[in-house]
C-alpha cells in the first residue's frame, strides 16, 4: 500500500469502528445497567453501602455510553453535531469526562467501603454508613466538575490542526487534558483500588485467624470465654460467626467484594490503555507529526476509547457470573 493511501486507509478505519462498534456496547450497556439499577434497588441489597456505589455506578454509565458512545456512533456515520455547534463540542467532553471519571471513583470508593467494612476498627467501619456514602458520592461530583472545568475553555470545533472537528484549542491544552484525565481518570484510582484490594483481603484473612483461633481455645466458664472473645474478636466479625442471620449476611459481603474485586480487573484490563494513550499524547504534544501520523495517531485514540466503553457495557454479566446473591436477586426480579 502506498503512503499516499495511508491518510485514507486510517480515516476509513476509524471511521468504521466508530459506526460498528458502539451498537452492541449500546444495547447490551442500556439493557445490562437498567438490570444493574433495578436489583440493586431491591430491599434485600440496597441497604448495603458498597451496593449503593455499584448503583451510582450503573447510573453514571447509562449517561456514560449515551453522552460519550452516542456521539462517536453519530460521527461514524458524518453527522457530527459537535462539529456544528462549539457549546455542543464543550458540552459533550465535559459531561464525558466527568461520567468517565465518576465510574471509576465510585469503583474506588468501593474498594474503601470494603477495607472499612472489614477492618477491626470502629471508626473505620463507621465509614460504611449511609450518609458517609451520600456525602462521598456528592463529593466526587463536584471535584470532578471542577477538575474538568478545563474543557470548557480548552476544547472548540473547526480546529484546522486536527483530524478531529471537536478538540482542544491548543498544545498546551492538549497536554493539560491528557494529564488530567491520565491521572484522575486511571492512575490515581486504580492504584486506590489495588491498595485498598489488597487491605480487605488482609483484614478478611486476619479476622478469620481471629475466630479460628477462638474456636480453638480450651473450654472455659462463660464469663471468661465471653471475654476473650470481646478482646480477640471485633464485634462486627464475631456477630457475624455468632448467628446464622449475621452469617448470612457476611456471606453476601463477601460475594459482593468478588463482584467488585472482578470490576476492578475489568478497569484495569480496559481503561488502562485510554491512560497510556493520553500520557503518550502529552509527550508528543509538541513534536511535528505528518498528516499520515496523525492519522494513525486518530485511530489509535478512538480505539482506546471505545474499548473503555467496554468496562460501563458488562458490569451487568460481570455482576451475574461472579455473585450469587445478584443472580438470586434478578431471578427474583424476572420471576417475581
């Protein structure tokens, strides 16, 4: 193939790509979050307060694929409406953005409940309630907004340099786009959500030592057994082993840690490559890039940020093979 063809050939592609690929994430995410919202809703869940994270996640990634997908699937077919309207053009990658970003923060947020829940001290485990969620759930939002104000002022339409009709206004805005969203996007959470992974699975094995050990103590009257297990056992873990209603529920903790734990690696898997692309790009911001370049560089940038999509598309299937209290839930739902 000549290189006269190249300009075309990637043009074709990302074209392509953005007019197939988001339907099925479009269908499958519409279908799989409205599920999400209508099980985690249910009374039997939504007095957890990790459930609460993984609702305001679903929600988010409904507006997710239709603000962020929508308009990638129009582009694909040449009806670009940010291409037509600079308020439009600054609208969509603010709300874009801060969707984006408030998915993984929730994810995150998460992963703390679960390290919080699952310590032995009370004042962590305090964390876990309901208006601690509320609170940390608005404080994301807002920092976002504030965070991602940059878009307003950086992106416009009609940008002569770019392959894109819809982008930033210059290099240094262009750098400053792809540091921001590359930290606060991928880097700072998924590294929150690895730490407090791994806290919660070290709490988990360290209460069960702690009530294995107890069992195991010799037999004593039941003043001094009560005792030990006061001073050994955190009472959250050792209601837990001491009722089969409180066993139960740390049984469905526990599943929803995997649920969670599985997003995580999804993040991960998927999102990923959206950060290495926009430190990459912050990088090269100011080298001299041929037309060809750029649009290699274009294809590359609508493919890493399609399969981030990916991850707001299957938190429904990723929810219903890893927990059984959710397919419990939704069997209930269908067949109620």
């Amino acid at each position: 193939m000549s290189n006269t063809s190249y300009p075309s050939y990637w043009t074709y592609n990302a074209s392509a790509i953005n007019r197939y690929f988001p339907i099925p994430l479009l269908i499958f995410g519409t279908f799989g979050n409205i599920l999400n919202i209508l099980i985690f809703t249910r009374k039997t869940l939504r007095k957890n307060s990790c459930v609460q994270y993984l609702l305001s996640t679903s929600i988010v990634s409904v507006l997710t694929l239709y603000i962020g997908l929508m308009s990638r699937l129009l582009n694909g077919y040449n009806l670009d409406y940010t291409s037509y309207s600079s308020t439009l053009c600054k609208i969509r990658y603010f709300m874009s953005y801060l969707c984006l970003y408030c998915t993984s923060w929730f994810i995150t947020l998460g992963c703390f409940d679960r390290f919080c829940s699952s310590s032995v001290s009370v004042f962590l485990r305090n964390f876990c309630k309901q208006k601690i969620v509320y609170r940390a759930i608005s404080t994301v939002i807002i920092l976002g907004c504030f965070i991602f104000a940059e878009t307003i002022y950086c992106f416009n339409n009609g940008n002569l340099n770019s392959v894109a009709s819809c982008y930033t206004i210059s290099v240094q805005c262009q750098i400053i786009d792809g540091l921001l969203l590359m930290i606060f996007y991928t880097t700072i959470p998924i590294v929150l959500m690895i730490t407090f992974g791994f806290l919660t699975l070290k709490n988990i094995r360290q209460s069960r030592r702690q009530v294995r050990s107890v069992k195991t103590e010799p037999r004593l009257d039941t003043s001094m057994t009560q005792n030990i297990s006061t001073r050994i056992v955190p009472n959250a873990i050792k209601d837990n082993f001491s009722s089969g209603v409180n066993t139960k529920i740390r049984k469905q903790d526990l599943q929803i840690i995997t649920m969670l734990f599985v997003q995580v690696g999804t993040i991960i898997i998927f999102c990923s490559p959206m950060g290495f692309y926009k430190f990459y790009a912050s990088l090269t911001a100011r080298t001299e890039k041929s037309l060809q370049h750029k649009e290699i560089e274009n294809f590359v940038a609508q493919f890493v940020i399609l399969i981030t999509y990916i991850n707001n598309s299957m938190m429904f299937f990723i929810y219903t093979l890893t927990g059984r209290i959710f397919r419990q839930e939704l069997f209930k739902l269908i067949f109620k």
